[in-house]
C-alpha cells in the first residue's frame, strides 16, 4: 500500500509533553481485535482522550481546538512498550504524518516509517524550543524537511538536523512501502534474472 509522498512538511503542531508514551496508551489493546483497518484513528489515545462515558476529556490536547496540524510532539521515549503496530497505524488514520521526540522506540520507530510517519529525533534541548514556542503561540509552524534533514521553528528559524536511514527516506519520500518499493525495481530485477540464466 503506497503513502502520502513526503518530501517539506510546514504545519501547526499539537504538544504532548508526556514522557514514556507507550503503545498501549497510543492505542488500547482491546482494540487490537480488528479484523480490517478501520477507526483506529477513533481510539487513538482512547483512555487519555475520553471518559468512561465515552464523554471527551476536556483537560486532554487532542480536545483542545487551539492545537492542530499535521505534527505531534512528544516527551523523551515516545512509542515504549509493545511492538504493536496497530500504535503507528492509529497515529496516521488520526492525520499526524510527522512525530518529533528526544528518543523513540526502536520498534514504534520502524512501524512509523513503514506506514509513511516520519519519526524526527531531535536534542532534548530543541524539542524544549519547540514546547516553549507552541506553548507561546499555539499557532507556530513547524517545517519538516526531509530531503535536507531539518526541522526548523518558522517563528525563530532555529533548526536542527535530524538522522534517518537512506532506504526508508527514499520510501517517504516516494510514498513507496517494501512492497512498492520492490515494484518500483520491477525492470531491474527482470534483467538481473536474465542474466543469471546464462
């Protein structure tokens, strides 16, 4: 399944300052059970965002209508726990394509990128730059280049570079999976299989 292509991402973004964000709190495990993709974005920090009553939490950020876009901002090791895909999964439906944190789980870390989340890994001392920036104007901009490796605070112009791995930026930034990504390379192979015939 191909992804959105991403290439420069410039939006608000919603702060979560919360260390140790685990996948059971990203997603529930009593909503692992689903056979089809379907309403993950629903649950997405289904305990934190509502009450037993199914009631929103008004005090959660995600029911905060001040903060939007495209960006969640997390605490140091964001993603522990489980290897649960299903986490990544949800964060998408919900329409964040980009995470930023001082350290993620190798794991969610890989299940981001397979699904076309960017996991940006910033210093514990810029990702306080950036809370400190939201929290005085929750209309901030963000901009996520990836084909440079920078973040940078639009109000401010700092910026910081950020590490990935060459393959799984060359998929983000064609919206490719493994599996398109194979499809992609499809006349190559054919011609090394012929040549190996012989």
């Amino acid at each position: 399944m191909a992804y959105d292509k991403f290439t420069i991402l410039k939006s608000t973004a919603v702060p979560m300052p919360i260390e140790n964000v685990d996948t059971d709190q990203i997603i529930p495990a009593r909503f692992l059970k689903a056979t089809s993709r379907v309403d993950f974005d629903k649950n997405l920090f289904r305990d934190w965002r509502y009450n037993a009553d199914d009631t929103p939490k008004a005090d959660f950020v995600l029911n905060n209508p001040i903060y939007s876009g495209k960006i969640l901002v997390g605490g140091r090791n964001f993603g522990s726990g489980s290897s649960r895909e299903h986490a990544a999964w949800a964060i998408y439906d919900y329409g964040f394509r980009c995470v930023v944190s001082s350290f993620f789980a190798d794991i969610f870390k890989g299940n981001a990128l397979n699904i076309g989340i960017l996991p940006v890994q910033v210093s514990p001392e810029f990702l306080h730059k950036i809370f400190t920036a939201i929290e005085a104007d929750p209309n901030t901009e963000l901009e996520v280049n990836l084909p440079a490796q920078t973040i940078t605070i639009l109000a401010t112009g700092e910026s910081e570079s950020f590490g990935i791995n060459g393959y799984k930026k060359n998929n983000m930034i064609n919206g490719y999976d493994d599996i398109d990504y194979l499809q992609s390379m499809k006349s190559e192979i054919a011609t090394f299989a012929d040549k190996s015939l012989y």
